[in-house]
C-alpha cells in the first residue's frame, strides 16, 4: 500500500541564543523538545537506527533497524527546501539481517546512515529530534495520510503550521535526504 507524506527537515543549531543573560534561553533543540511536550505529544522513545540505503535504479530503497522501528521502506521524493511530497511503501520487516544480506548481494549498499532519534506524534504529525553521525543535528516533521484521511494541501499546511511554530528559517531548512548529504561528505 501506498502512503504520502509531506516532510520538512531542518538543521537545528544547538547554541544558546544569549549567553550572557542571567536567564538562558533553550536551544533550539530544547525549545523543539519543550514545546513537543506542553502539547502533550504522544512521546514513542529513543530509536537507535542504522538505515542502509540500496542501490536502486528509482527512487530510494533503505532498510531501517531500530529498537522501535523495523522497516523495509522504498520511497520517492524531490529534494527541495521546505516542505516536500514524498510518496513511499513501507514494510515491517522480521529477519533484517536476512533481507539486508540478500539485498546487498542483489543490488548492492550505497550508503549507511546512523542516527538517535527521539520520535513524537500529534495526531497524524510525526516529529523526528535527530542526532545523525557525521553530520549533526535535526528536526524532522512529517504530515501523513497513513493515520489520517487527508489530502496533499492539508499536509502540507501542517507542515506549515508547525513549521511556524518551530521559528524555523529558510536557512535552517535542508532539500535532500541525509543518505545525500554524508555522500556528498564523501
């Protein structure tokens, strides 16, 4: 079964606004984390995922491994800034080590993406606090039809919403996956 989301990642600078007030303001982080918790989301843990992206003619194929996710996802999404369709198939997967070594030999890995993520939801809305290694950390929000019957305007403005309500930035906002960004690393 096919899904859409409508996502929006940004790189979140974890520097204190003003450190000579008596009274510090949070990072970005927390502010993100603060305002998560005073709207009551529903809080799903602390994911440690390895995400091993495949070789794939279209699109993205990766196998996410987690201690509260366990996916094989295949999805579809241009790369710009703000908020983006994405259109993906998800499915849950039991033996990731088997599949992750029938797909290497297959297809071929084309990069691994480690990552801790804080994972919360508000209705359909999923938020992502992410510290990915090699390259820092983020926030990801993602609007989907997978809990919710809504179509494409209504995610996006969600993503709107939140995104105004985040005091995210044009600069702060990221166009492509971070599979890219640590190959471009690379």
């Amino acid at each position: 079964m096919s899904f859409i989301n409508v996502e929006i990642k940004a790189r979140i600078i974890n520097l204190r606004e003003n450190q000579k007030t008596r009274k510090e303001k949070p990072t970005k982080k927390e502010y993100i984390r603060n305002y998560l918790q005073s709207k009551n989301a529903d809080y799903k843990g602390i994911d440690l995922q390895t995400d091993t992206y495949f070789n794939v003619k279209n699109g993205r194929l990766k196998l996410r491994e987690g201690n509260i996710e366990n996916n094989l996802i295949y999805y579809e999404r241009g790369n710009k800034a703000g908020p983006k369709n994405s259109y993906f198939q998800l499915v849950k997967v039991e033996d990731a080590n088997g599949l992750k070594e029938t797909l290497t030999k297959s297809v071929g890995v084309k990069i691994i993406v480690n990552k801790k993520r804080e994972i919360y939801y508000i209705g359909n809305v999923k938020f992502h606090l992410d510290e990915v290694a090699g390259l820092g950390d983020f926030v990801e929000i993602e609007a989907g039809n997978i809990l919710a019957d809504l179509n494409q305007v209504q995610l996006q403005e969600q993503c709107e919403f939140y995104l105004n309500e985040f005091n995210l930035n044009k600069e702060e906002l990221i166009e492509v996956s971070y599979s890219d960004m640590l190959l471009s690393k690379s």
